[in-house]
C-alpha cells in the first residue's frame, strides 16, 4: 500500500498528504462568508499553513487598515472590533487649521455601527505662532511631566464626545493648572463628527509577505492544471520571501499607484471587494511572472513572482474578483482601470 505524497509550495517538501491541509488564497478571516472561495488543496503543508497563519495572517486582521475594512465590510461582526489594535494605522482629524489638524481618533462600536471618536484631550494655545499642545487624561494624571508651560497662554479647548467626558477633564485640567500656577480659561468645546478624518497606514515587509503571498497563492491555483508550474525553482526567491522574509535582489512588492493617506481604488468608483491576477508576460527582452493584489479595493500592489523567467511559456493571464456585492469570488474580465495597463 501506498501512501499518498504531496509537494509543499513553500518549503518544498515531499510529505503524506494527511500532514497538508486547506490554505485559502485570501486569507479566510478576509474572505469568511465568500462563496466558491479560492483554495488549495494538499498544496501548503500544515506547518506552513500554521507558521502563516501566526506570523502573517493575524497581524493583517488585527493591526492594519485592512482589519477595519473587514469590520467595515461585515466579513467580521463588529462586537469582534476590540480584537482591531490598528497598530499601523494612525487616525487623524484633518485641518488647514492647526487647532483642528492632528486630533488622534479611535474607532469605536456606537449602536452597532463603526464609527470615529475623538481621543479626549484639551488643546492648549501657546503665545506666539506656536502649535497648540494636546494634552490627554494621562498626561494631567502625571501632572504633566515633561511639559514645558512657559508660553501657555492659559485659553483653553475641549475634544471630547460627551459633556461628562468634558467635566472630568476639565476638573482635572484646572486642578493640575492651579498647581502649576497657570490659571486656565475655557475658550470652547470641538464639536465632534463635524472634522473630517484621514487614515495613515504603515506597510511593513510583514504586510508585504501577505501580499506576496496572495499573489503566489494565486499564480498556484490558476496554474494548477500545469503540474509543478508553481514549485519550478523560478519562484524560489518568492517563496523564500514569503516564508522566511528573505528579501530577494528585486524590488518584489511594489505598490501600483500612491499609496498614503488614501486608499488608491476609491471604492465608489470600483467594484467593491478582493481582486487578484496573475500573468506571463514580456518585459523588453525578458518574461516576468507577476501577480497583482489589492484587498477590499484600497490599496493596489505588483508582486514580482520571477523577474527573469526562462521555462516553458503558458498561457497565464488570470484575474478573480471576491465580490462583497454578490459574495461570490468570481472570474473577472478587465480589471479595475488601475490595475488593466500595468
Ligand atoms: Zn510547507
């Protein structure tokens, strides 16, 4: 009797195909609920699939712009929202006006809803043309260790979302204050949900590693009918990058497009949801295998599977859609127009 083997598409590993288990494209904490979600089967072995699950996956859900998008988006209820630290994601008002600009913001649960909430804090004025100071809770609990006061002008203003919120900081403020010996003089309350908010989001090879991956995880499952396609040593530096962050000599993620304040696929303008393709083709003189992946429509990027691909040429020129509307992952034709002429 025979036991059945399978071939590791990261660690290229020959072993019983009892020890691989199901790896999903996209991961599934951002694509639960999707119908004929893509996976592979007996492709990624169980200590890979693991090792992804806790070093990649996790982080992506829970730290990055892309774990509020799965609250935002219902694919994660939003009574899970304590589980989103936002790590790499910075919330910000944003203003022409120095008072108004750079008031940190939490997301918050209110009814059901994902919303903003301001951080509680009061904006000091500062004689002269100096920024404002905020200070928060914490920093009149430390009696403002660290703080030079020497050009406070003593006017003051309140961020705070509740007039208990207000009260509290207010008694404690002046407590502080009086101590100091700078007397404060409430000079208004910011009216909160009338300042618009930006997101900052950080990227890190971290990230980038879950987005090679989607495209590799990809380029796999559309070539499946081309047996070994996706273990031909062409793809080893991609695979050494993505399992063991060994950065390769080429530029292997690549945004498409700005990436910065803003998503780069405004989502009222594209089709909601998950994209990812996969292609064979020519640059100049040499073939390239490249992927492009963009998760709920924000952020676009090119992975560079093989810069420099000299085997055999099959027809790859693949693209899916996970479809929020439908929820569907569905083959697509076209592309978002910033993904077609790349
Ligand atoms: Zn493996």
């Amino acid at each position: 009797m025979s036991i059945k083997e399978a071939q590791c598409i990261y660690c290229l590993e020959k072993k019983p195909a009892t020890e691989f288990n199901t790896e999903h494209v996209i991961q599934h904490s951002m694509t639960a609920g999707i119908q004929d979600n893509l996976t592979l089967i007996e492709r990624v072995c169980a200590d890979c699939n693991s090792y992804f699950d806790k070093h990649l996956d996790r982080a992506l859900a829970k730290d990055t712009i892309h774990g509020l998008d799965r609250l935002r988006e219902k694919i994660k209820p939003i009574s899970k929202l304590r589980e989103f630290t936002g790590r790499n994601v910075d919330m910000q008002t944003a203003s022409d006006h120095a008072d108004l600009d750079g008031a940190p913001v939490n997301i918050i649960n209110r009814n059901g809803e994902l919303t903003y909430a301001l951080k509680p804090h009061l904006v000091i004025e500062i004689k002269g043309d100096r920024q404002p100071v905020r200070l928060f809770r914490e920093d009149l609990l430390n009696d403002l260790t660290g703080f030079d006061l020497s050009h406070v002008s003593g006017r003051v203003k309140f961020w705070a979302e509740t007039e208990e919120e207000e009260r509290e900081l207010w008694d404690l403020a002046q407590n502080v204050f009086t101590k100091l010996g700078h007397p404060l003089q409430p000079a208004g309350t910011y009216i909160p949900g009338t300042i618009p908010v930006f997101a900052e989001v950080e990227f890190g090879i971290r990230e980038f590693r879950t987005f090679a991956k989607v495209a590799f995880n990809y380029m796999a499952r559309v070539t499946e009918h081309i047996p070994g396609f996706a273990l031909l040593q062409y793809f080893d530096d991609a695979r050494q990058f993505i399992r063991h962050g060994t950065m390769p000599q080429f530029g292997i993620v690549q945004p498409i497009g700005n990436v910065g304040r803003y998503g780069i696929l405004g989502q009222e303008e594209y089709p909601l949801g998950h994209f990812a393709d996969a292609r064979l083709h020519r640059n100049g003189v040499v073939w390239q295998v490249s992927g492009r992946v963009t998760l709920f429509n924000r952020f676009g990027w090119l992975v560079m599977l093989c810069p420099d691909y000299r085997g055999l040429h099959y027809p790859i020129d693949r693209m899916h859609h996970w479809n929020f509307q439908t929820m569907r992952c569905e083959p697509f034709a076209g592309g978002p127009p910033s993904m077609r002429n790349n």
